[in-house]
C-alpha cells in the first residue's frame, strides 16, 4: 500500500494511525510525502519515499525570495486566494503526480491511500489503473479558499481527463470527522468509511507540571505554519494570564519566543509539545482552528476557542459553534479582552460541558485505526 499527504504536519498526521495500522496488520506500507517528513515516518517504522515539495518550497516557486507571510503582507486579498488557489490546487498536486508516476515504474502497490487535500496522488494513481482511496482531514468544506483550491484542481482534473464528481472524486472517503460535526451535503453523496480521529504527535515527554495540578490548565497554539501571527498570541496570551489557571503556550517554528516579551508567572511557553498526548490533560485549548487541534479536543472532551487565521480554520470554527463546544473570535474580535471573557464562561459554561462530553463519546465509538485497517483490502 501506499499512502500519500502533502508535505506539511497537518496533511501528514492525519493519515498516521491507519498507515500504522496498516503495516501492523501484516502490509507493506511506503509513505510519499516531502523529504523533510523522512525521519517522522521512519521513526513510526513506515517507509518514507520522496514525493512533492514542501508547502514552502510550492510558494517559493510563486514568489521568488519567498518568506512565510510574505505573500500576506504584499498581495491584495483577491490575488492572494487566487495564488493560494494554484499553490494547492495545482502546483503541488502536479509536482506530486509526477513524482508519484516516477515511483510507481519501481513500486507499484496495490492500493493508494491518498489525503484528499493532495489529490495527485489520486491523479497519479488513476492514470496508472491502481486503486485508490481518500482519507479527509476533518469537516468538508468548499467555502471561502477551499473553493478557489477546488476550482484549480478541477481545471487540472480536466487536463487529465478525469471528469467524476462528488467527494473524493468517486472513490471510498475514509472520514475522521464525527458525523454530527461534518457536512450534511458530504454525508449524504460520499462512500463514507468512517474512522476514529487519533491524535498523532512526535513522541516527547510533557512539560513539567501538565499532569500535577491544583487548577486548570489552558493551552494555546496557533500552530505550527506560518500563518500564525505574534500580535494575535500576544493578545491572547495577556487575556489567559488574568485568569486563575496555567497557561501552556505552543509559539511554533516560525516564531521566536522573545518577540512576545516577558510573559506573566502563570504562562509557559515552549517551542513544541507533543500535542496528541497534552490534550487530555487540558481543560481549555485556545487555537487557530487547525483541523488536526480541533479534532484533538473533540477526542479529549476539552472546550475550544477558536481564533481562525486562515485557510479551513474558519470553517472549523463555524463547526465548533455549531456543535455548541466552544466559541470563536474572528479577527480584530480577538482581543485580550475578549480572549479573557470568552475563556472565562467556557471554563465554567455546563451547557458547552454537556456538549464536549456528547462529542467525545461519539468519537469514541467511531472505528478504530485496526478495524479500519482490516477493511482497506476490499478496496483492492
């Protein structure tokens, strides 16, 4: 088998527990995604091949002398959706499909396994005859940016000649999305294989203090792309230190903890955290609305406040206030202020407890990565 996501953390996690599950029930799993990812996979005992360009490297065919947010800061927005549009819905897809054609002269599996945000691996494996199927990321959305990325890949679909319709292009969509959270126009036309979202994190020890506490524990991330902003932590962080709880603070790669000056008493920062095994332990997550952080806290029955900076994020967001979970604050919403007050009544709101508990069990009983791992030969 081989599965394919696009190089960045939130494409490749997704896929991680069933592409173990795979291999621990007996198949030969190869991984394609960009090299950067070559240790993580090695470390799972998957086999790593190369395929594709880093999210980094598709912007910096667009944009020479690149920079993350350097597209942000110097395009109107219209043309910045426009560019978002052809980084992903073709110029990594491409990229990705030749490279994947290249590997299946030496490899051919017998199954694709492809994130349906990378939809040449699909390409790729259609212009070769090989099985395949998709495996989401979270809600199915074709809104805002996910529509000006649909609209590229469509137009390169064509090319190839491939006309299908629908959700993951006709072939099963394996969902880690529950059903009460996920698009109602998805569950009713999709061959839908449902899956257990399992958090997925680098192995690493949790920071002092996470498991041994006296009050609760709030963690804020904006994630690890570039999208994420210093402003906005910053406000975020001064509205979470008034409150009579810790705060744990993931600032991510692409921002130094210095820019955000001294931090109160009650505020940790750290560069990374092994996310998947943090979560149970918090009791609010504080978050810019990746699909990855908010699956995570459906999983651990923890409230969320959405912060959305991009992308899926807002529709993210949206399915947080639906499912009655959390809240979110769009834009210069996102106050100290405001971050403080919202983060108050969720620690304390009943109802949004009620809710985080009814989502974490219907999680819960969704299959696990095993029973989904046992199904995918009948894909074949």
């Amino acid at each position: 088998m081989l599965f394919t996501a696009l190089g960045a953390h939130g494409h490749l996690y997704p896929l991680m527990p069933l592409a173990v599950a795979a291999r621990e029930a007996g198949h030969q799993v190869v991984f394609a995604t960009a090299d950067d990812f070559r240790a993580t996979l090695e470390k799972a005992g998957l086999e790593p091949a190369k395929a594709g360009l880093t999210i980094g490297e598709a912007f910096a065919s667009q944009f020479p002398g690149f920079t993350p947010g350097l597209a942000r800061r110097e395009l109107p927005p219209q043309e910045l959706a426009a560019t978002i549009g052809r980084v992903f819905g073709r110029v990594m897809p491409e990229q990705f499909a030749t490279d994947l054609r290249a590997l299946f002269e030496q490899h051919r599996p017998d199954l694709v396994v492809y994130e349906v945000g990378n939809p040449g691996g699909l390409f790729a494996a259609k212009s070769a005859g090989i099985p395949a199927v998709g495996h989401g990321f979270g809600r199915v959305s074709s809104d805002g940016l996910m529509a000006e990325i649909d609209r590229s890949v469509r137009e390169y679909a064509g090319e190839l000649g491939i006309t299908e319709e629908g959700p993951a292009w006709g072939t099963p969509f394996v969902d880690i999305c529950p059903p009460s959270a996920q698009s109602p126009e998805f569950l009713a036309s999709a061959h839908r294989v449902p899956l257990r979202p399992v958090g997925w994190s680098d192995s690493g020890d949790l920071p002092d203090g996470v498991t041994d506490r006296s009050r609760p524990l709030v963690y804020l991330t904006l994630g690890t792309s570039p999208m994420s902003q210093a402003g906005v932590l910053a406000a975020a962080i001064t509205g979470l230190s008034g409150l009579n709880a810790d705060v744990l603070v993931a600032t991510g790669p692409s921002l130094d903890p210095a820019a955000l000056g001294e931090v109160p008493p009650n505020v940790r920062l750290e560069a990374w955290v092994p996310q998947s095994a943090l979560l149970p332990h918090v009791d609010l997550v504080v978050h810019h609305g990746g699909s990855g952080t908010t699956l995570g806290a459906f999983s651990a029955g923890a409230p969320q406040l959405v912060l959305p900076q991009g992308a899926d994020q807002f529709a993210n967001a949206e399915m947080v206030l639906a499912s009655g979970v959390g809240a979110r604050l769009l834009g210069e919403e996102a106050t100290a202020e405001s971050v403080h007050e919202t983060a108050v009544r969720l620690l304390g709101d009943s109802t949004v407890a009620d809710a985080v508990r009814g989502l974490a069990a219907e999680v819960a009983a969704m299959p696990s990565p095993a029973e989904v791992a046992a199904q995918l030969p009948q894909y074949i």
